[in-house]
C-alpha cells in the first residue's frame, strides 16, 4: 500500500517535473510566446502575469478536463472541443481580469491588453488541448495543467529578471528591444535543452 | 436529436458561464478610475495648463481615460513622463516640449496699479495684496505657471530664475564616456519609440 | 553568537579590523615629523556664514565695525547650527557672497575682515572649576563657542553632549585615527597638545558622565599611542584606555569606529547616543578644553599641508577664513601649474578645488597638491562593470556597490533607494579597488542629489496641490454663497411681488 | 575642468589585470591539452584565441564603436576558454564557428564585455553541442594511452586530422577515439550494467582521472591542472571562494547520499568531481564575475543551484555531461539572485524589506 503510494507521488513529481522543466510550453514547445515577450520587461509586472496565467491555465485544465470526460465524451460531441475550451478560458480570463482590476489597477494597467490576451494564449489552449489528448486521469490533468502554468511561470519571471538588466546595456543599436530579448529567449531556451531526457514523457 | 444536445450542452454551459460572470461582475465593481489619484500624485501640481487641460487634476483624468498622452507634462519633464508610461503600461515618449528652468514670478511694486486681477489667476494663491495696494509674490509658493502674466494690465510682472542655493546643489553625472553613452541611449530610446 | 562569527571572521581575515570590509591606502604621512608651526595672519581673511552642517548663520556685525580677536560675528536661532568668531581684531570691510570649498563652485555670503594687527581679544569667563558646574551650563558654552567636530564632519558639537535618561552614554571614544594618507593633524596635535585633549576628555566625560573611555589610535602612530598613555598616567584619570586599532581605511570613520570597539552598529537614522556611545575627535576634545578653561571660542585649526607637489609640507596652525593661496603660498607652492591640483581634505574623502581662492574653514583638514598623474579620474577611463564584486567586499556597509552604481547611472532612483543609496558614507573604497576604474561615489553623491531634488519637488508639489485645492474649495464656497445670495434676494423680490400683488 | 569626486586614488587594478590573471590560471591546464592531444591543441587554443580576438574587433568596427576593449584580454580569454571546452577531434570551421558565436551572440549583441547575461564560452560550446552532436561527442584518446593510433606531436599528422577530420590521415573515426567516462557510464546504464562493472570495463582509475590522463575536452581532463589554476585565482583574488566551494561540495555530497543508497545506479562522489568539465565550469565558467551574482550569500546559491543541476542532469538527463548546461541555467537566474540576496546593510536590522 505504502509503495504504491510513493509509487503515485513519484509519478506526480515526474508530471510535474516534466511539464515545469522538460517540456516547458515556453522554450521548448514555443506556445505563449506573445506574452512572454510582451509583460516581461519588469519583474513585477511578470510576477503578475505569472499569477494571472497560473491560475487560468490549472483551472482551465481542470475544467477542460471535467467538459472533456462529463460532457465531450458521453454525448460524443468532440468536434465541440475547441470551442467548449475557448469557452471556458474566455469565461476565466473575463474573472480574473475583474478581479485584478479591482484588487490593483496598476497591474491591470501594466498588464493592459496581454490579460485579456491571455484568452487567445496559445499555451492556455495547448494545455487543455494536450492535457485531454494524452487521456490521463483527474489529479494528474490538474496536475499537469499547473506544472505548465509553474513552468510558465518560472521563466517568464527569469526572463523579467534578464531583462532588467538588459535594460542598462548598450545593446547595438539593430539589436535594441524585440531581437535582443529574443536572442536572450533562445539562449534559454538552449540552456533548457540541458533538461531534455530527463524524464521520460 | 444529436445536434439538438450540442447547441444545449454548449448553450446550457455559456449561460451558466455568463451567470457566474455576471455575479463577479457584482463582487468586483471598481468605483471611479482608481488610476486618476495615482496620476495626479505624479504630477508636479503646478497648475499650468501647459498640457492643455485647465489643471493637474482635469490632465490626470484625461490621462487615465486614455484621451490625453502621456508626454504633455512641461514642467514635469521626462521623470514624469517615464513615470505616466509606467503606470499607464506604454513605452515612453519624447516630450512635446523641453522643460525650461524653474522660474518664479515677481511684480515690480512701483508699476502695479493694485488691480489684483493676477491675484485672481493665481492657481496657488501666491500672490497677497488688496485693491488699490501693491501685490507682491510670495516666492516659496510660486510654481512658475505664467499665469498670471497675461491678466495683468501694466505688464509689470517678470518671470525670474529660480536662484540657486549651495545647499539645492546637485551633482551631476560624471563626464565619462560610458556616462554620456548611457545617456544619450536614453534619449535616443525616448526619442525612437 | 553574533561575537563568535566576528571572531571566527577577524581570525580568517574577513574582518581584519574588526569592521566588515575597507581597504588598505598608502600611507604618504610625509608631514608626520613636522612640528606644527603659525600661519602667518594674511591681509585680509573671509568668513564663510556657514562652516558646519546645519543651518546658516546672519552676520551680527555691520561694514565698518571694528571687532576683537573671539569677538562672535555670525549666529542664528536655530538648533543644528554654530556661530562664527573673529580669528583676529580688526575692521568689518565688506560682507558679501564669495566663493568656497564645494564641488559646485558656488558661494555663500562672507564676512571680510581686514586685521588691524592688534591682538586686543574678546574671551568667555574661564571655567576652570568645570567639575563643579552643571553640564548644561558647560554645554551651552560649547554651543557659544562655535565648536563642531573637526574630523571633517564639522557637526556641531554640542548636540551630541546631551545626558538623556533614555539613552545614557557608557562609553566616550576619541578619535585620534586619522586614516586618511597624508593627512597628520590629529597626529602632530595629539604628540605636541597631550595634555590639553586629556583635559578636554575629561571635561566631555564629566558633562555625559560616561563610564569608560576610549583613546583610539591606528596602530601605525606608536609614538602617539606612547605620549598619550604617558599623558593619562599625568593626569591621574582611571578609566580611560588607549587602544591602537589596526591600520585599516575606514577605521577612522565615527560608524566603523564604534563597530570596532564596542561590537555594535549605530542603527540606521540614528545616532551614537542611541547605543551609549560618544564619538569626538582628538582635536574637538582640545577646543572643549579651550572654550571651558580659557573662554576661547574656536578660531582656527591645524591642517596639514602635504603632497608630493608641495614644496616645504608642514602642519600649520592657521586662522579661519585665510584663502588658500595664501597658504599655499606659505609652503612653498606660489603659482600652481597645469599638472598641479589642489585637494581640500584627504584624497579619500575630500574635494579637488577649483579655485585656490577659498577660505580655510573648520572642515580644513587637509591641503594637499599632488601632480595630476596621482589624482584618480583624471588619468583613467571608466570601463563597464564586469560585476567582479570587490566594491561590495570592501564596502564597511555593506552595499552592493555595483548594482546601486548602475541604478543611479540609469536614473533608476527609487530602485537606488531600496537597495540603502543613503546609507553610503562616501568613504570610496569601492571606487579604490574598482578594476574598471567606475567612479562610484560620483554616481551615489549624483543619485543623492537627484533624489533629494525630486524629495523636494514632490514636497513642493504636495503644498502646491494642498494649496490648490484651498483655493478650489474657496471658490466654490464663495459661489455657492452668491448663489445662495442671489436665491435670496430672488425669493424676497418675488415674496415682495407677491405680496404687493395681494 | 570637469567635477570629479572623491576619492582620488586608485588601487591600481584593471580588468587587463584580472583577465591576465584568468589566462595566466588556465596555462596549466592548457600544456596538459598540449601534452594529451599535442600539435591538435595548440591549433585548436590558437584558431579560438585569435578568431574571438578578431571578431570581436571586426564587431566592434562594425558597430563603430572604439575598438579599445579588443586589448583588454576578454576576447582571447573567451576563446581560451571555449578551445579548453572543445572536443580535440574538432575540425577547424567548428572552432571559428564557435568563435563568431561566443562573441557574437555571447557578447557583443549585448553591448560587449560587463553586459552579457551568459557565459560567452559555454554559450557557444552549446550552440555547436546542438549543431554539432556527434562531432561534439567524440573524444581522441589521449596521447599517455598505450593505443593512441595516430602521432599527434607530429604536426603535419595533427595538422590534417584538424583539416579534414580522420579521412585527412586515412583512418576511421572509430579506430582513434573513445568514450569519455562519463558518457561510458550513461551508455552502459542504458543497457543495464552498473556504475561499478562500467567502471571496471572503462579502465578507470581516480589517479588517471586526477591527472587528466584520459578522454575528455582539452583542457577539462586534468583536475589537478585545473585546481592549480583555481588556486592561484582565489590567491590572488581574482575570484571568491563562495562559488566552486558550492558547487564542488553540492554535487559530492548529492553523490555521495545517492551513492550510498544505490551504488549501482549512482556514480560515486569522487567520480562526479574529477569527471567531465565540472573542475572547469567550478573555478572557471561559474565564476565568470559577469554572468555570476556579486553578493556572498548570493554566489553560494549559484554555486548549489549549477550543484543540483549538473548531478541531476548527469544523473537522470539526456546528455552525459550537465555542467555547462547548469552554469548556463544558473546564468539566467543571476539577476533575480543579485537583487533578493543583498547582504544586511550596516545599522539595518534583519527585517530590512518589511521595515522599509
């Protein structure tokens, strides 16, 4: 009983470990590049972002999930999928834009149009997406859907750090801005090829 | 009969969606634009109108409902707007105009005919004096709009530097080469974007 | 816990001075054997109304009077200030703006005073039976005689010599370091003036009765450390040790002092009193003993007048407000040349001048011309950071050199401030051992200005809107009551109507 | 006159100075290359020194900026660096490759030397790691082992194989190289042998591994090389102690817990330490000042997070070697470190952040 127990955890450290670091949405499958790019130039603002993402992309996978095996599969309405999942981000990403507003309006500012933008998130969707496809159980779907959202995350808050400090560098004048950041980006993304193998997925 | 279950499994799910929207939207109501006090805290409140707005208050507002631009501030200069672009979440721009020194007004007593139409445009109430009584500028107060400039009849308001005190002494940037780069690279990103 | 780390620390070499950090300077005490020696009184001598930190004092003489040598020719009300004295007799003959030792080459409003030759002098009653006064009394008189600290922070003194029940002083520590190069002042004053600081020390130990002191001496001034044991023993005193601290830069400064020898930290924004500590240098403790035993108010001060390009160096003993050209002139140095500069105070901490055209004030420590291949920012390029972290290993606070230095570069001045931008003593160790030769203090003393102004037009700001908003409000009221008015002089018309009409 | 402030006198260190002292740290490590794989590593340390050097001023010129950092010795430390990374079987235009793009994309898109957020050398050695993987995988045998086929130390020999590669000298690739231990240990797991028995069929020994007398990139083989120049370095204080003590004690003491419980699937401490560049990226790569946090308390993390990773990723990944990867990965973090691992400031109490 106790084996199988650790057993189980093991496999939710992996499904973690695998969607945070091996196969981060970011630099490795590209997916949300957009606001990766496009909130990451103070680390603040990232932290934010990250927070907005993490709790849209754990309860989307989670509903996803819920939609996919409750409503999708019994009615054997599958061709209704993406547009169920849409739904249910839009839904979400309509909430926690309230919320924000609300709770700190400077960061809805900062934030500006990428909060609403994370709707049309391709990482969001590709979690989801993903998440039903592989046909795993409840705990590990939610559980991958926040791994990726952690993995999502951590190098978007990285990536904010990095380009902090690029801010104060004479960064050569066709490099200035949108390249040099995405040099930076594919500098981390080669850093993260490091992990590949290491879980088998 | 297949169809018929699709449109209500997805109708059934957007209005329970839509419910649930609507509830937050209860919870979470923003009274007024928060952001207008933040802006006008940044605001250098010397009344001016530079900007085109009748004060700093009415230019914040402008600001925070997205009508006015960020880079109208005179007086303020580029810290102000560098700090407008961060709370508005856009990229920083070059200023309409350059910001001049700090100036004070001051009313040459032997020529005003006490007429204390400046005394009304004074946006700060710093200029003292009674009808038919020489007004003066009390300068501490004085922000330096010019506004009381055109009202008056005599044209015997100057506007003056500011002058400078050892103890409101700063010191400047070190004259370095990598010093210079940095800040022209600023100015060039100010005037780039 | 914390005293076995520091230990374990000072035995490993990390705090080898018993403070986190500083560096090791050349010592170039070339004036160490020079006995000090009289400035000549120049033709004229300007003085400054604002020698000390705080505020600025008024003249309270006019052109033309004649004054006495001590006679007290500047004062203000307020708190944080020092008044200013005659340092010869003679004739008020102008008072005006002039020039002074500040980066900005900006002036202050002076007191010229052309000497008469007499030595007619104006003195306070002596108090030699001090020990049986009330230390408020022996304070006021320190206050009165215009005495501040002469290590070079020139704060008034007397602020610091307050008995409070709260924070009652235990331990008084003068400041006979001097870890500036060049620099012998205290040196020389301590070997040849022993007697007169011990009697100073015990009248500072009397007014915030003070349990021990402490004489604290770098350990490369043995024959001070000798004379001034020697000078103790004289007196009888008990209680009172001098140390010979390691030769370290910044041993000298008053927060890294009181860490060496007490172990602890002066809390940030507060002062030493609020530890039980009292820090005075060696030559403040001399002027207390002038202005308590003799009346005499403080006039001039000894400064060190050193550099490779001086010709005759020496310690002079020289009156406030003599120009510096004069003094220069003195030792030797009667035109300076394009690759001569001239420094006021130490080549740590001081300032290069501009113009030799300057008084010597109470901050004068030091005078130094050295060739311009010697002075640091002139003869080197700044480099980019290559973040290699010795500024922060030296840095007896505890910054993050570096970091703050490009936030202050990049007008980043709030993210400056949060990393502790004020608490740097501008002691310049981080800009010492910086590789890429970055001027780091010129960045932090830049940042600091900024951040200043920008503190003071937000304050300005805030009355502006404070007194914008009054005005609104005024006007609204006042329409309010024309209308108010107007409604009433409408409802009586129409009550009149309508009562002529029934 | 401009303002200049205080102070006025200058230690009298320069960057020129550090980065001497860097090269001069590496020269041991440099003759062993020389001794192992003979006339190949003075042509692969020279093309890499002199083509950093010459890209750099070529960037530099380009950009129109002042062409006076090419002399401060960054340059040709980079490509010292880079060569001592690279396998000894790499053909010349991988190693001019590498060049271009450790100053290239390592350094001078960021605005050159102080501003570079990766480590330039390790950047460009994984750029040609995933270009490269084959080419960057195989290892010569060293000239101190009996069945080196090929004379390195005659130049002309040397001279074709860095050409065109083994059909230069008329050999099959597979007749003049070997596995490294590391990547031995990795396959061998593969097929299901353990660390022990792959050990014993690899030959291995510590004193070897100490000396440096086995397969490996140029200048990564010999611990022994690489901790005089280490300790030469922290001497003359060039670098800290905080960082490869860090990551040195972190991968021996993960290795020696795991080892410990599974000795057969764990490779033992003293193994993990004398392999592979982890010597290298310890006193060299992670304490590049650039690409590493300035502060005590931060450096020890930097030095534990490259611990963990390079043991995960040697332990668990897909490569056989982590290290470059987790100084790389560690890299990233460095300004997130620097800004919430500042040391207390005097007379601040513990609580500085909630207090102000």
């Amino acid at each position: 009983m106790q084996a199988l127990y650790f057993r189980a955890m093991g496999e939710f450290l992996l499904i973690i470990v695998s969607a945070v670091l091996v196969n981060n949405y970011v630099l490795t499958k590209f997916l949300g590049i957009c606001p990766f790019l496009g909130v990451s130039s103070k680390v603040e603002t990232a932290v934010g972002m990250s927070f907005a993402v993490m709790f849209v992309m754990t309860l989307a996978s989670t509903a996803s999930w819920l939609v996919q095996t409750f409503i999708l599969k019994p009615f054997d309405l599958l061709f209704l999928q993406t547009i169920f999942f849409i739904l249910i981000i839009a839904s979400l990403v309509q909430f926690i834009e309230m919320l924000i507003h609300k709770t700190s309006p400077v960061l809805y500012q900062a934030l500006g149009i990428f909060l609403p933008l994370i709707t049309t998130n391709c990482a969001v969707l590709g979690v989801a997406l993903l998440n039903v496809q592989q046909g795993q159980g409840f705990l590990a779907s939610v559980l991958y859907g926040f791994g990726a959202a952690v993995g999502f995350a951590l190098v978007l808050v990285l990536f904010a750090g990095l380009r902090e400090r690029l801010a104060y560098a004479p960064v050569p004048e066709a490099f200035r801005g949108a390249p040099v950041a995405l040099v930076t980006a594919g500098m981390m993304s080669l850093a993260f090829m490091g992990f590949s193998g290491l879980v088998k997925f | 009969m297949h169809i018929l279950i699709a449109i209500a499994s997805l109708g059934g799910f957007a209005l329970m969606a839509g419910l649930l929207l609507s509830l937050a939207q209860k919870k979470f109501r923003v009274e007024g634009d928060p952001m207008v006090e933040k802006i006008d805290a940044v605001l250098p409140q010397t009344q001016c109108g530079q900007c085109g707005y009748p004060g700093c208050k009415p230019y914040a507002e402008a600001v925070a409902r997205g009508e006015a631009d960020i880079n109208h501030c005179v007086p303020g200069g580029e810290r102000t707007m560098h700090q407008l672009a961060d709370l508005m979440g856009v990229e920083p721009k070059p200023l309409e105009e350059e910001p001049t020194a700090p100036m004070v007004a001051f009313i040459r007593e032997d020529e005003c005919i006490g007429c204390t139409l400046c005394i009304k445009a004074c946006p700060v109430d710093a200029i003292v004096g009674a009808p038919k009584q020489y007004h003066t500028v009390i300068a501490d107060y004085c922000t330096g709009c010019t506004l009381c400039i055109e009202p008056c009849p005599v044209d015997c308001i100057d506007m003056l530097l500011k002058p400078e005190l050892i103890e409101h002494w700063a010191w400047p940037l070190p004259e370095t080469e990598r010093a210079r780069i940095g800040r022209e690279r600023k100015e060039n990103h100010a005037r780039a974007a | 816990m914390p005293a076995l780390l520091k230990r374990l620390g000072q035995a490993l070499g990390w705090m080898p001075a018993g403070f986190f950090g500083g560096i090791e300077v050349p010592d170039r005490k070339l004036t160490a054997n020079e006995p000090i020696r009289d400035c000549p009184v120049p033709d004229v001598l300007i003085l400054p109304m604002k020698q000390h930190i705080g505020e600025q004092c008024h003249p309270c003489v006019h052109i033309g009077d004649h004054v006495l040598k001590g006679q007290k020719i500047a004062a203000t009300e307020g708190y944080v200030a020092a008044p200013v004295h005659a340092p010869v007799a003679g004739k008020v003959v102008k008072i005006e703006e002039h020039r002074i030792a500040h980066p900005s080459g900006l002036g202050l409003p002076c007191i010229f005073i052309e000497p008469d030759g007499s030595d007619k002098e104006h003195r306070y009653d002596p108090l030699p039976d001090w020990n049986t006064r009330d230390p408020a009394e022996l304070r006021e008189r320190v206050r009165e005689c215009g005495i501040v600290g002469l290590g070079g922070a020139v704060f008034p003194t007397f602020i610091k010599l307050v008995r409070d029940q709260h924070h009652p002083i235990k331990t008084l520590i003068l400041n006979g370091i001097e870890c500036e190069p060049y620099l012998t002042t205290d040196h020389r004053l301590m070997l040849e003036h022993a007697d007169e600081i011990v009697r100073g020390l015990s009248i500072l130990r009397y007014m915030v009765s003070a349990t021990e002191c402490v004489i604290a001496i770098e350990d490369n001034k043995q024959d001070a450390v000798e004379v001034m044991r020697q000078a103790i023993v004289r007196a009888a005193l008990s209680g009172v040790r001098v140390l010979a601290m390691p030769t370290r830069y910044p041993q000298g400064s008053e927060k890294q002092l009181i860490e060496s020898i007490t172990g602890k930290q002066v809390p940030a924004g507060k002062l030493p009193v609020h530890i039980g500590v009292l820090c005075q240098n060696v030559a403040t403790a001399r002027a207390v003993y002038h202005a308590v035993e003799h009346g005499r108010p403080l006039t001039e001060r000894i400064v060190t007048v050193s550099g490779e390009a001086m010709p005759r160096p020496g310690n002079l003993r020289i009156p406030f407000g003599t120009p510096v050209r004069f003094v220069l002139a003195q030792c030797g140095l009667e035109d300076i040349g394009d690759g001569v500069h001239v420094l006021h105070g130490g080549p740590m901490m001081g300032e290069r001048l501009r113009s030799v055209d300057v008084p010597v004030v109470k901050a004068t420590n030091g005078l130094l011309a050295l060739y311009e291949g010697q002075i640091r920012g002139l003869n080197t390029e700044e480099q980019p950071c290559i973040h290699c972290g010795h500024c922060g290993e030296v840095c007896p606070i505890r910054l993050v050199p570096n970091l703050l230095a490009d936030h202050c570069r990049n007008d980043a001045f709030e993210r400056a401030e949060a990393y502790q931008l004020f608490d740097c003593i501008e002691c310049g160790c981080c800009s010492y051992v910086c590789p890429s030769s970055i001027p780091l203090v010129h960045y932090f003393r830049y940042g600091k200005g900024q951040l200043a102004q920008i503190r003071r037009a937000e304050a300005f700001a805030e009355e502006s809107r404070r007194r914008s908003e009054a005005r609104e409000r005024r006007l609204a009221r006042e329409r309010e009551a024309k209308q108010a008015r107007r409604r009433a002089r409408k409802a009586s018309q129409s009550a009149k109507a309508e009562g002529g009409e029934t | 006159m401009p303002i200049v402030s205080s102070p006025y006198l200058h230690g009298g260190d320069s960057i020129r100075l550090t980065m001497m002292s860097v090269i001069l740290a590496l020269l041991p490590a440099s003759f062993m290359a020389i001794y192992l794989f003979g006339w190949l590593a003075v042509f692969i340390i020279t093309v890499s020194m002199i083509s950093c050097v010459l890209t750099e001023w070529l960037c530099l010129r380009w950009m129109g900026r002042s062409t006076k950092p090419v002399w401060d010795g960054s340059a040709a430390l980079s490509g010292l660096l880079l060569a001592l990374t690279l396998p000894p079987t790499l053909p010349w235009w991988m190693v001019l490759l590498g060049s271009i793009f450790a100053i290239v994309l390592g350094k001078q898109v960021y605005g050159g030397l102080g501003y570079n957020l990766f480590n330039p050398a390790l950047s460009a050695r994984v750029i040609l790691l995933i270009s490269f993987p084959l080419q960057m995988t195989t290892w010569l045998m060293p000239m101190s082992d009996p069945r080196a086929a090929v004379d390195l130390y005659d130049a002309a020999v040397a001279w074709s194989l860095f050409c065109s590669g083994p059909q230069g000298i008329g050999q099959a690739l597979d007749a003049i190289t070997m596995a490294s231990p590391l990547g031995h240990v990795k396959t061998e797991w593969t097929v299901g042998v353990g660390v022990t028995d792959a050990l014993v069929h690899y030959n291995y020994s510590y004193l070897n591994a100490f000396l440096g007398l086995e397969a490996g990139s140029l200048g990564e083989t010999s611990a022994l090389a690489l901790l005089i120049g280490g300790i030469y370095l922290l001497a003359r204080h060039t670098i800290t102690w905080h960082i490869p003590f860090a990551y040195l004690a972190t991968v021996a003491l993960l290795a020696a817990i795991f080892n410990s419980i599974d000795a057969e699937r764990f490779a033992p401490p003293m193994f993990h330490l004398l392999a592979g560049g982890l010597m290298l990226c310890a006193f060299f790569m992670a304490t590049d000042p650039v690409s590493s946090p300035v502060t005590p308390l931060g450096r020890l993390i930097f030095g534990v997070g490259c611990g963990i990773l390079t043991w995960c990723i040697r332990t668990f990944g897909g490569y056989p070697e982590g290290a470059m990867f987790a100084v790389l990965l560690m890299n990233c973090a460095v300004p997130l470190i620097d800004h919430y691992c500042r040391p207390r400031v005097y007379g601040h109490s513990v609580d500085r952040d909630a207090g102000s």
